[in-house]
C-alpha cells in the first residue's frame, strides 16, 4: 500500500491551516474522510478581489492553539504597528496567517497592465510599521516573484519600519550551486534581488538546501514542517521497529537522517537516482533494507512526481510492506 501525505499544498491552500488540524482533518488532507461535523467554517472578505476559501474555526484548534491565539489576538482598532499583506499567489494562507494574529489583511491593489507589467498600490498607511509579505514563488515563479519585489519597493517607499518578506515555497532554491560549467547560480540572483528591492528579513519553510539561507545579507527565519509530519505518521501507530525513513536522492540524506533521528533513530536507506535531464528521474538502486518495514520516504518538494513515484516502485520490488510518501511542498506539475 503506497500513501501520500504533504504539509504545504503551494498554490492554493494554506500551510498553516494543515499544520493547525487535528489528526482526523490530517487524514482528510492524507485521503481520507472527516466526520460530518468536524469542522466549521466562517466566510470572510475578498483578499485583492478573489473569492476566499472558508477558515477553519475556532473549535477544530488544539487546545493549546485555542487559547493562544484568544491571549494573543491583536485589537482590530487599526492602531497596530503590525501590517500583513497578500500577494496573489496564495491569498488563502495569508488569511489564514491573519486570522490566527486576530488582524485584518492589509488593503492592497495589484493589477497587471495590458502588456504584463505588475502595478501595487497600499491602500493604507504602512509608515513606521512592521509589514509582513505574504507571497510564495509558486507558479508562475517569476510572475510571483515580480510581484513580491514590486510589493516590497512599495512597502519601502512608503517608510515601513521593517519589511518581512514571508516566502514559504521559495521557487529558485533548486539552482544552489553549478553542477556543470556555465551554469546559473540562480538562488544567489534571487537572494539579491529580495535583498535590494528593500527586504529587512526573509522567512521561508522547508528549503531545498540549508546553504540557500548563507546567499542572503539580511536575516533569514527557516522553519520547518516535520512536526507536522511527525504529527500525522504518530496518528498511524506504525511499530518503531518496523519503520525505515527513505531518502529519495543522495541530496536528501542529512534532511532524511535528522528525519529518521525523530523516528526513535529509525533506519535509513538511499535510493541512488541517476537524473539525465531535469525533472527526469530513473531510479537505479536502493541502499539500505527495506523487506517487510514500512518505508517513509520524505523529501522537500514533489515536482513532477518522477522521484517519489518511481521511488515507492522501487521499494515495492525491494518488499516494502507500506510506503509513505511526506513532502512540504506540492509543487504536482
């Protein structure tokens, strides 16, 4: 049996909202079903002129999540010196952001002209404020990541105090380093470009490499989904001496041994990935074994799927009894 579970679906849910779920709304994301009752919702405003998904309530928060954000809530008086903002790439997981911090998103005008150009009006005032960006780099990637620059040059020239761009799929993070010659460095590029357009602080979730945080010259928060994760493999009550946590490229190793460390040190085995062109995989061998566990692959983002799906193949041929598949990023293109 092959089962899927991911904690930050892009472009179209938020990661927040995964996280602050119980273990059955988890299991709803993972396939299957809720109980008729267990969540309710309540509607909220149009974020840039887009329709909102429905937010989770109040009631179907852990308990310590409840009275948290009731001890935390900011009044809604408009006196805040805390502004959050949504592009258009995720306008759902900014709400949801806002919700939890008890504020309403900042007013924001973002429009495209005929030819493409990006144009960004505040629609109140940011000055002497500490303003959030809410904008991932999902696709289209260089649309949003136009359009987060443009926002953070807007934040600027309005005298915001400090500009926090919140970036939680961060799309260039993949091209860290020249493989071959002549090649881009492209995270590098992007970092500088984050950087120059005004950005006082980065935060980002879950990404590719640790190293991508050292390209940047202002502060960089990197945090990370594997509670979640954790979270939601406890809710299946695997035997420990039955898990193996699966690599799915020799890249992942250090992501997947403080993964399987988690895991009561559970064993770790590789799957050695031999990559022709990008987004192209063809698995080769599997180091490690894996007869008769469970193997729990994880990895940071599923793209086209290539990697996951012939990986789990893989340890099916190997004798794997259950592979999981655990991913931050759904990226599915």
């Amino acid at each position: 049996m092959a089962s899927l579970v991911w904690t930050m679906p892009t472009s179209s849910s938020a990661f927040s909202l995964f996280s602050r779920c119980s273990p059955t709304q988890r299991n709803f994301v993972a396939g299957r079903s809720l109980a008729p009752n267990a969540v309710g919702c309540e509607l909220t405003e149009p974020v840039n002129g887009n329709p909102c998904v429905p937010i989770i309530s109040e009631q179907t928060l852990p308990k310590f999540l409840q009275s948290k954000r009731l001890e935390n809530a900011i009044a809604r008086n408009g006196n805040t010196r805390l502004k959050i903002f949504s592009g258009l790439a995720n306008s759902a997981l900014s709400q949801e952001i806002a919700w939890y911090m008890g504020l309403d998103l900042g007013k924001i005008h973002i429009k495209r002209f005929a030819d493409g150009e990006i144009y960004v009006q505040l629609q109140e005032s940011v000055r002497g404020c500490d303003v959030y960006l809410v904008q991932p780099t999902c696709p289209p990637a260089n649309e949003n990541l136009m359009e987060l620059l443009v926002m953070i040059d807007a934040c600027r020239r309005a005298s915001a105090k400090n500009i926090t761009a919140v970036i939680p799929y961060f799309g260039y993070a993949r091209a860290d380093r020249k493989t071959q010659g002549r090649e881009s460095i492209a995270a590098k590029l992007v970092a500088n470009l984050i950087t120059e357009a005004g950005a006082d602080r980065v935060l980002a979730c879950d990404l590719h490499s640790g190293q991508s945080m050292g390209y940047f010259d202002i502060p960089v928060d990197h945090v990370y989904c594997q509670p979640v994760i954790l979270d939601y493999l406890a809710s299946k009550k695997i035997c420990s001496n039955d898990l193996v946590v699966v690599s799915p490229d020799v890249g992942g190793v250090a992501r997947a041994r403080a993964f399987a460390k988690k895991l009561s040190d559970a064993p770790l085995a590789i799957v050695d990935k031999r990559r022709q062109v990008h987004n192209v995989a063809e698995v080769m061998n599997l180091i490690g074994d894996v007869k008769g566990k469970v193997a729990v692959m994880v990895d940071d983002m599923i793209d086209t799927a290539g990697t996951i799906a012939k990986g789990a193949a893989l340890l099916h041929e190997e004798g794997a009894r259950e592979v999981y598949a655990c991913s931050t990023h759904a990226v599915f293109r």
